[in-house]
C-alpha cells in the first residue's frame, strides 16, 4: 500500500508548463501528491494503471489528440480523474472533452495553476464533503473518521504481509 500520497500525472509537450506546474502543485500539496510529468501521451499510458488517481491532460499534444490519451486513460482506469488543459476556448473542444470523460476543463491562462490546485483539493476532500453533506456530521469529525479508517486499512495491510 502506497503511504507517500496519490499519483498525479501531468501530460503536456511544453517543457516550461510541465516543470511549472509539478513546483506549484508540489509546493501545495507535498507528499500527499506523487507528481510524474510527461511530454506524451504515449509514454503517461504506459505507467496509468489502478492506482492512478488524478491526470492533468493537455488537449494539444504533438502529433496526439488530448481526447484520444483522455479515452485510453478511461479505458485502463474509469475511476481516473482527468483535467484537461488548453489554450483553445471552443466550447464544443470542453464538451467533447466531457463526453469521453473528463473530469473539468481548464483554460491555459493566468489563474490556470490556481483552477487546478482548487480542482485536486476538491477531488482529495471528496469524501469528507459527503460524509458532512450527507450525514451531517461536522467537518472535523469527518476528517477523523477518514483518518481512522485510513490507518486502519493501512495496519490491516501490513499486518498481512508480516504474518
């Protein structure tokens, strides 16, 4: 069981974002965040498996359609969440990007490092926010129950491989 943190992928072919990003987002979330980069689509889908739980995708890649890396992510993980980011604003590029599947659609742009960082903390604090939602327990005793059940699960594991 991996205790460093959820895997977070982000595929761009522009060098300058992909270093940009993985600091910003490293610098918010530390460990709890594993950040692989990659320049194409090709080389992230060969390390997506079960265990990867986010993926930042540009629309754009060289010679790949971001919706194409988008289908394939979905195919070998529909639990998956991908953000797509492009500098292209066409409305029907975002709603055929939500159509195969994608989680939010970010424009690149000025605030789009902020948009992110505010989409991951929503998709790691998903949980608690239904348990204070649906069973209306407070925020905190949210948290603790996720952290109990989180060391539980964890003690559980280890214990099997030591006995």
């Amino acid at each position: 069981m991996n205790t460093q943190g959820l895997n977070l992928f982000i595929i761009d072919d522009n060098q300058l974002l992909l270093t940009g990003l993985r600091n910003y987002l490293h610098t918010r979330f530390g460990t709890h965040l594993n950040i692989s980069t990659f320049s194409t689509g090709k080389s992230a889908l060969n390390k997506v498996d079960k265990n990867t739980k986010i993926v930042i995708l540009d629309y754009f890649l060289d010679g790949e359609n971001g919706n194409d890396v988008l289908q394939s992510i979905k195919t070998i993980n529909p639990q998956t969440e991908v953000i797509m980011l492009s500098s292209n604003e066409d409305i029907g590029v975002a709603i055929d990007a939500f159509r195969k599947g994608a989680a939010d659609f970010v424009i690149k742009g000025e605030k789009d490092k902020k948009k992110i960082s505010s989409l991951i903390y929503n998709i790691l604090t998903y949980p608690i926010r239904i348990m204070v939602r649906e069973f209306g327990i407070s925020k905190f005793l949210a948290i603790f129950l996720m952290t109990f059940l989180t060391m539980g699960i964890a003690v559980f594991f280890i214990l099997q491989f030591l006995y």
